[in-house]
C-alpha cells in the first residue's frame, strides 16, 4: 500500500518519494494489522514537511551557532538549493526553526536527563540562555532556553506575545529544575530582562554579547554617517542642576536600582569588578559560541 507520495527536496538533490507499506498477508498472522514502514523513506523529511531534515538542521545551526538573521538563512539556502533549480519563501526558514527546536524539545525532558542532571551538579548550576527569532514584526516568535554551560535545550515555544508574563511561562519549566542558576543571558528585549529580574533577582545577568556588539555596531555606522553629512550631535538629557548623568538613565525600563538595572549599567561601563564581568568566559557562549572549560 501507498502511504504517501510527496516531493522532499534536500540539499543534495529534489526527490520524487512514494512511500510504500507492507503488511503480512495472512490474516492469521498475529502481526496482520501491523504496517511496516521504511525507516529511510521517514528519515528524509518530517511528516508533511517538503524540505528534508537536512535542511531543517542546517537552519538550526546557521541561527544558534552562526548567529545569522532570517534573512541571511534565506540568502544561504537560496544559494545552496540554487544548483538545484529549486526555491525557498523567507517565510518558510521560521517555520524549519520552529520544526528544529520541536525535536529539540521533544528529544527528552531535561527533568528525566540523568545524565545532564550529574553534569549540572558537576558544574555548579546552570547559565540560563533565553533567545528568540521573528522573521518580521507582527509574526510569532520562536523562543528557546538553553544551558549556557552544556548546550542543554531546556524549553521552546511558538509565542504570539513577548509580554514579561509570557516569558516567564516560558521560563517555569526552568524555575521547575530546581537547579542553581549561576547566571542568566537575553536580548535586551525589556520583556526579556523584567522576566529574568523578577524569576532570579540576585543572579548575575547579562546581555547577549552577540547582540550588545551588533547594536554597537549599528550605533557606530549611525555616528559616522551622521558625521559625513555634518549632524553629528551629543546628546544630553537637562535636569536640575544641569545635565542628566550617563547613570541616571534608565537602563532598559527596569527599575532603578534593580540587580538587572546595575548589571546592565556595569556592562555598559566597564566596571571590571562587577559580576557580570567576572562571568565573562562563561557567558561568551551566548546561543552557541565556544563552551567554557567548567571543572
């Protein structure tokens, strides 16, 4: 019998697939009712998927360890999938990722991981990452949770909000363990540092290194292009007495004075004796970089 007919296009070539079952013959065989798959046939592409689980994989990795955009994921597969006369929908790379972190999740509960509960205790605790991807405004949002120090996926979810309540339903699971966090990484995301603050709020935070950079980067280019053209200007916030201080500005919403808001405001200045910084080494493993060497 005929199971499914479909199309799987993969990096390495377009597939006309014709997925057949079989089942014994006799209907006195105890295993009459039973249909026997083929294991390659459902190894190519996930059920009702076109695309293959290769690329799926390669979309996870070009997101979490690349650190690439929606739109330089959709660049890469155009390119990949171009010698085979065969396109992708940008639209498409977000609904790969949300399949790659369900069989992330679904590859065992970090509750029931023996083997990673040991590692933890080993390591002292986990480094909570949080990162999220949206294709563009107005879309879902695929958020995963990882430990920063093993790599450990801990929670992935398709959210339509990224209200601070909704992150920290995220994050339950997490809170759940009921293992120490050592540390804790997001986006700067305001939504983001509210939940992190008001789960665990005298552990050391910090922003994604990744993303501090990129903005830094963009905020540079701004600079510089206003300084071609002769706009150039320093802001300056007035308040009594005179000019507001770099301080006194409200670090991301949060509230002053918050562990959040001083970790934020360290970073920012460099204070080699703030905590976050003292994380360093660890935390440069933000969403797939190097791993620290933890004893």
């Amino acid at each position: 019998m005929t199971l499914t007919e479909r199309t799987v296009i993969t990096l390495e070539e377009v597939i006309k697939l014709v997925h057949a079952g079989y089942r014994c013959p006799d209907p006195r065989c105890a295993g009459y009712q039973r249909t026997y798959r083929s294991v390659k046939a459902d190894a190519l592409a996930l059920p009702w998927f076109t695309y293959g689980v290769d690329i799926v994989l390669l979309v996870g990795r070009l997101r979490l360890r690349e650190h690439q955009t929606v739109d330089e994921i959709h660049q890469e597969l155009l390119k990949r999938l171009e010698p085979l006369g065969v396109k992708i929908a940008r639209r498409e790379v977000l609904y790969l990722f949300e399949a790659y972190c369900t069989l992330l999740r679904a590859s065992s509960e970090a509750k029931d991981d023996v083997e990673w509960l040991a590692q933890v205790e080993k390591n002292g605790g986990i480094i909570v990452s949080v990162d999220g991807i949206q294709p563009e405004k107005g879309n879902e949002t695929v958020y995963l949770v990882r430990d920063a120090l093993t790599g450990r996926v801990l929670a992935a979810e398709n959210v339509t909000s990224s209200e601070t309540a909704v992150m920290k339903a995220l994050l339950a699971s997490v809170v759940a363990l009921g293992v120490n966090v050592l540390g804790t990484i997001s986006d700067a995301q305001e939504s983001e540092l509210l939940a992190v603050e008001e789960l665990w709020p005298e552990v050391p935070h910090q922003v994604c290194q990744f993303h501090v950079l990129r903005d830094a980067s963009k905020t540079a280019e701004d600079r510089r292009q206003a300084d071609q053209n002769g706009d150039a200007q320093t802001p300056a916030t007035q308040g009594e007495g005179g000019t507001q201080t770099d301080q006194e500005v409200p670090e991301h919403g949060l509230a002053p004075g918050s562990q959040a808001a001083r970790g934020a405001r360290r970073l920012r200045h460099g204070d080699p004796d703030g905590p976050e910084h003292r994380w360093a080494a660890a935390l440069q493993v933000c969403h797939g970089g190097s791993q620290p060497d933890v004893r």
